[in-house]
C-alpha cells in the first residue's frame, strides 16, 4: 500500500479534520523535538565550555596554590636567615664589646706601665743624679783624706745631698 492510499482510506474513515490535526500535532511534535535536540546540543556544547573552563580555572588555582606554598617557604627561608643573621649581629655585637673592653684593659695597663715607667725614670735619674754629687762629694772627702781628712762612706752621705 502506498502512502497516498492509507492517508486516503484513512481520511475516508476518521475524517479529514483529524488527520489534519493530527498531522499538525506530528508536525508541531516533530518541530518540539528539533528545538530541543538544538537546545540540548546547546547545553551539551555550554556544558563542555563550562567542564573546560571549571578544569582551567582548577588548575589555575592550584598553580596559584603552589606559588602560594612557594612563597610561604621563601618567607619562611628568609625569616629563618634573618634570625640566623640576627643572633650572628648579637654574637659579633658581644665579640665586639669583649674586645673593646679588653682594649680598654690593655690601655689601663699600658697606662699604668707608663706611669711605672716615667715613675722608675725619674727615680733612676734622682739615683744618678745622686751617684753623680755623690762622687764629686765622696770625691772631695778623698781629695780631703789625702789632705789629712777622714775618709767618707756613700753611707755617711744623706739622701738629701744626692
């Protein structure tokens, strides 16, 4: 049976009007489910885009998140050297002190070996200056004894007149 026959004897049977509305419901039907197959494809391609984005996005963020934990560590890496330069500054700053207060030391003792020194220097030159009127004086006291005089000891000589 061809198309055309079964159309006629149905029309024959049912009536014209319903096959025409039933041929218009096929048709708004068959129109429905083009948009939709579209609609869907639309979804399915937006839903794709969305997927792509969503892993884009991810892996963006955990790139950001590596960089985060990376900069965390170089923080963390330069708090720990500037502590480590912090105590090395203390520890040069206590060595520093040490020595200039064992410079300071050393200059007191230099200062009073100084003081002893000029102190032992003018005694010294007092002794000589002594030793000297005591042999011009113990001089005299001989040259005196050759005379008739008695002759005089360093002992008899008074710290005064050396």
């Amino acid at each position: 049976c061809a198309p055309s026959d079964l159309s006629s004897g149905i029309n024959a049977e049912y009536g014209g009007a319903a096959i025409a509305s039933l041929q218009n419901k096929i048709s708004s039907l068959e129109e429905q489910l083009d948009n939709e197959s579209k609609e869907k494809q639309n979804l399915s391609k937006n839903s794709r885009r969305s997927d792509r984005k969503i892993k884009e996005l991810t892996l963006q963020i955990e790139d950001e998140r590596r960089q985060c934990e990376q900069y965390k560590d170089q923080m963390e890496k330069a708090n720990s050297r500037m502590k480590t330069l912090k105590r090395q500054i203390d520890q040069n700053f206590d060595e520093v002190s040490a020595a200039n207060a064992a410079k300071r030391k050393l200059q007191r003792e230099l200062d009073e070996q100084i003081e002893m020194n000029d102190t032992l220097q003018r005694e010294n030159n007092t002794l000589k200056q002594r030793q000297r009127r005591g042999f011009s004086t113990s001089s005299n006291f001989r040259s005196k004894s050759s005379r008739g005089g008695g002759v005089a000891d360093n002992d008899d000589i008074s710290d005064e007149e050396l």
